[in-house]
C-alpha cells in the first residue's frame, strides 16, 4: 500500500514555503476556515494526476508576486 509521508509546498496558493509530515495513516485534516485546508488536499491531488482538481490553469496555483511553484511529495511503500 502506498501512503504520504511529507509533503513540501513552495509558493503554492497561500503557501510561500511549508512542509506536512504525516502518520502512518491521515484521518483528516482539521483547521479554521481560510487556513488552507483544501489547498493542502489539491496539492495532493497535483502530485497524483499533475493537474489542480479545480480545473484552473497553473499559472492561479502560483502565490501571488512569485513566478512559479513546487510540491514535493515523499512516499511509504509499504510501509517502508
């Protein structure tokens, strides 16, 4: 089974440098509305089908006043 372990957010959405680490298993994920929540789920979803869930072009996934963006994502195999 294949499971997140980390992942890094540079200048995307209203993220300009942050990294998750996960447990062994995500249940949810929690917070105030405007924190970023979904944003963290579409980042995922980047990773996995190189696209914003949301259908809009890349160029809106950039922070504003930054010319690009990157997710890093760091896999569990499993469970390795």
């Amino acid at each position: 089974m294949v499971g997140i372990q980390q992942l890094t957010l540079v200048q995307f959405r209203n993220y300009i440098q942050k990294e998750f680490h996960f447990t062994n298993r995500i249940v949810g994920i929690v917070g105030p509305n405007g924190v970023g929540k979904t944003n963290v789920l579409d980042a995922l979803y980047y990773l996995s089908f190189t696209k914003s869930y949301f259908s809009r072009p890349d160029a809106q996934n950039v922070h504003h006043a930054y010319q690009g963006l990157r997710i890093d994502g760091k896999y569990n195999i499993n469970n390795n």
